[in-house]
C-alpha cells in the first residue's frame, strides 16, 4: 500500500482496481472486479467511493490495477508490546505463564534499541498492519516519539503497574498514580492517543485500576487489561495461594497482606467496574459460562491472542463460546516474548486451525470489530466512503468466498 502512495504523490485522485475487495461492509462484503476511487484530503488520502469496476471504472483519474490481488481492509493489531521487541528469542515457552514469566523478568532492565523497534514495525507493516493498539510501559516515553516519527497509527495504552502508589485525590476526584512512564515525562499524558492500561490482577492494586478506567472513560478512550489468561491468577483471586503468588510475593509487588476477592478474574473485574463496551479484555483463556455472561452482560470487547497462548502454555481461549454469547472478538499478536512473529495473517490462520471459524468471521477480528472497539470505526475497520484509504493484500493461501 506504501508504494501506491507513494505513486499517487500529487494526484487528487486515484482509481485502485482488483480481482476482489472484500470490504467488510455488512450489505455488500466482498466485490469481484472491485474498485476504490480515492481522493486526497486535507488529512491525507481517503475512500470517495467502493464498488465495482462496472460502477467506478469511468471515473477520470489514473488507475493502479493491481491484477489478480485481494484487498481487504487495513489490519488492525489490537494487542501487541513493540516495547520489548528487542527480547526475541530471550524468553522460553511451554510450561506455564511463571516459568515463561522468570525466563522474561531478567531482561526487563534491558534498554531496548530503535532498531528492533524497526524491524517489528516493519514487519507489522509488511502484513498490512494500519493500526496498533500496544500496552506499552516503562519505555513509552521513547517509544511514543519513535511511533509518532514513524507515522504509525496507534493507542499508546501504558499500563499502570504496583500495589505500593495509589490513587490520589485531585480536583475532586480520583486520580491514578503516575505510570512508569510518566515518572520519566509526565507530559506523555497530555497525548492525544494515551490510554491508561490496566496490567492485571495480581500485579496492579484494584483501586488504581479503577482510577485508570475512570481517567480513560472520562476521556472517552478505550481501556485495556489482561484478564483470565492463566490459572494462576484464578487461584490468586480465590484463594490467595499458588506459584503465581509466590512469584509476586517474593518480587515485592504483591503485598503480604493481600486478601483474595474470592472470585474470578472476569467477577471481580464486574465488581470493581471495569467492564463496558469500552474494555479491551485481552486472552480470556480461563472462562466459564458464568464469566462470558458477565462479559457479554456489560458488553465487553476480547482480544484474542491464540499464539502467544500456545507459546507460554497457558491453554486456549473458549473461541466459539465467546462468539456465540455475541462478543465483539479482535485479534492481538501479543508480543515478539510470546510470539515468533508480529503477521496477523499468521495469528489469522492459526486461530482457523484451532476453530469453526468462517474465513470473513476470522477477518472480522482484524478489521471492523477492533476498529469498533477501539473507537477508530469512523476511520479504519472497513473500505468504504469516508474512511482512510488504507487496506490489506490477503495472502493467497485464503479463501474470503463467505
């Protein structure tokens, strides 16, 4: 997509042609010989127009035909970390999230260097990935402008993290301590595209969570937290106990005199309201009926994140019982910690394998329902009039026929 920009350098408008479009658009998701007529805006390129060649094929601007290509929507990552890029390979999978957690904690100290942010922006472009919404923490200050140079479209969603700072009163209200981040520049907040992220249960005092969700609702943002990814922090909310405990207990973060809710991650979450139609409850691996009830009663945003999952060996998430209680589910890579790769095709495909998924219900994870859930539905998400003129080529080993 970068090079027809590129081509299209100075012209007001532009006709891009292929065998197919699948637009994503509920009356009409998928054009053969399709069209888009895009004109260029005071905010850059945009859609005029979707349709077939037979309906836009006279319109007077030059044509890009792109042959024999599938087009699809521009991708959208709704969970990744690019922070910790640069810990590839460092990390070591298949026996549970503490044992994956001990092989990571060692390097977190580790400054991380441009260029591997580089190379997994790259990669996530190369895919045609438009839009990334990555949890970012203790480097986010550098990694905001890096992101911003770099023209990536994003949610910098830095997580709040600790039980020892609490929530302070301010102006009336209650505020969340500063992030990491904004230790180092408290003015990353004043950012148009800062979100507040929660990191989760047994790593961040509730209370601050709360003031977290509170600060990104005011501000009509959407809010982000791990949640029901590993038994571990089931058996931390019932009963206190467990190996995750222990690791928590003796890093200094969990205090001693922490006292179990008695519920799980998805109730407790409901108790201390945190979930609307704003959440972006990332993995939900560990669900019973009662959870996704809750869930789809607040209507909750999942973000499913099925290789990381399989990498750690934390299991895998209920795919069709979230579907079928009418979730909104998207699709995150997580990170390359937890991850060979940043392709959401690849994330596409593997999620395919593992469930009953049709091929346009899987794109759906990519597209429009994180574009809903993130709230940048009136720009990405789906081709049509409007929106920014972004998409995807649809590698040729899918089939998109609904």
């Amino acid at each position: 997509m970068q090079e027809i920009i590129k081509t299209a350098a100075g012209a007001e408008r532009l006709l891009i042609r292929a065998r197919t479009i699948i637009t994503m658009q509920a009356e009409k998701p998928v054009l053969d010989n399709g069209a888009l007529l895009v004109t260029r805006q005071v905010d850059g390129l945009r859609l005029a127009a979707v349709g077939t060649w037979a309906e836009l094929g006279s319109e007077t601007a030059p044509v890009i035909d792109l042959g024999e290509a599938t087009l699809a929507p521009g991708l959208i990552n709704a969970h990744t970390h690019l922070e910790i890029s640069h810990l590839k390979g460092k990390t070591t999978g298949g026996n549970g999230f503490v044992a994956w957690l001990k092989s990571l904690v060692p390097h977190l100290n580790q400054e991380p260097e441009t260029e591997s942010w580089s190379a997994a922006l790259a990669e996530m472009r190369g895919c045609g990935t438009v839009f990334a919404a990555d949890m970012a923490d203790r480097h986010a200050d550098r990694l905001a402008p890096f992101l911003e140079r770099e023209q990536c479209a994003h949610w910098l969603m830095v997580q709040q993290f600790g039980f020892a700072d609490r929530p302070h009163t301010r102006k009336g209200k209650l505020w969340p301590p500063p992030t990491m981040a904004e230790r180092k520049n408290p003015k990353i907040a004043d950012r148009k595209n800062f979100c507040r992220a929660g990191h989760a249960f047994y790593s961040t005092a509730p209370d601050t969570l709360q003031a977290a969700k509170t600060w990104d609702h005011e501000r009509q943002r959407p809010f982000a937290l791990h949640l029901a990814e590993h038994v571990g922090e089931t058996e931390l909310l019932q009963t206190g106990r467990g190996e995750l405990a222990d690791f928590f207990r003796t890093a200094g973060i969990l205090p001693d005199d922490f006292r179990p809710p008695g519920l799980s991650p998805t109730a407790y979450a409901e108790k201390l309201g945190l979930l609307d139609d704003s959440t972006l409850a990332v993995h939900c691996v560990h669900l019973d009926d009662r959870d996704i009830a809750i869930l789809a009663r607040h209507r909750v945003n999942v973000c499913l994140c099925p290789r990381s999952n399989a990498f750690i060996g934390v299991g895998k998430a209920p795919y069709e019982r979230l579907a079928r209680a009418g979730l909104n589910l998207c699709l995150g890579t997580d990170s390359l910690t937890s991850n060979s790769d940043l392709d959401l095709w690849k994330e596409l495909d593997f999620l395919l394998e593992q469930s009953g998924f049709t091929m346009l219900d899987a794109l759906a994870m990519v597209t429009i329902n994180p574009a809903r859930a993130l709230k940048i539905d009136p720009d990405y998400g789906s081709l049509e009039s409007g929106k920014k003129a972004c998409w995807s080529i649809v590698p040729d080993s899918f089939n998109l026929k609904p």
